[in-house]
C-alpha cells in the first residue's frame, strides 16, 4: 500500500467535494475517535471468545472491515494535515516501544 498515493486521493476527494475547511487536525482526530467506537461497538457486548471468532460471520466482518477502513482514512488524513512521515514515526515508535517494554530476562546490548 502506498501510504502516500492514498493521502493524495484523499486529498483531492475532500478537495473536490469542498471539504478541505473541515479537515483540520481537530476535527479530523474528533472523527477518528468516533470511527474507532465504532469499531469498537462492534465487540462491545462479546465475550473475548465471541470476539475472536466474529470475523468468522461473513456480515461481521464486512462490518468490521468498513469500520478498519474509515479508522485508517481519517489517521491518514490526519496524519497529512500534521505532516507526519507515517513510515518515519512507526519505526521511530519501535524503537521506543522496545526500549520501553524490553523482552523479560533479556540482557541489554553494550552497543
């Protein structure tokens, strides 16, 4: 998937329906958290076992799917309008996320 062809569709699609005033960072992070409930209200009432098979039903998982999708379209937009390098700032987080929560009973590198 190239991260950044999709960021200029996404682009020029909010461009050509006049959306780009609405598309701040504010409200874009407003309709992702509110694209991420509803992902979330999909598992909500499931226990984790239900939740773990739910892909399984056909309609679940289109719904789910839709619900992935719109999540990943608004932290794109998002992420374009801040001008956050995607790639750049996921590695970066491994990195600190390693440091972070380092694997049990490993022994640090002396570098």
């Amino acid at each position: 998937m190239d991260l950044q062809a999709l960021q200029k569709t996404l682009r020029e699609f909010a461009a050509a329906r006049h959306w780009q005033p609405f598309h701040t960072p504010k409200n874009l992070s407003t309709a992702l958290l509110v694209e991420a409930a509803e992902l979330a209200e999909i598992f909500q009432w499931m226990t984790a076992q239900q939740s773990q098979a739910a892909h399984l039903e056909p309609l679940k998982k289109a719904q789910i799917a839709d619900e992935v999708a719109d999540v990943l379209l608004y932290l794109l937009q998002l992420a374009d309008q801040c001008a956050i390098d995607i790639p750049g700032a996921v590695a970066g987080k491994l990195v600190k996320n390693a440091i972070k929560h380092p694997v049990p009973g490993a022994v640090p590198s002396r570098g």
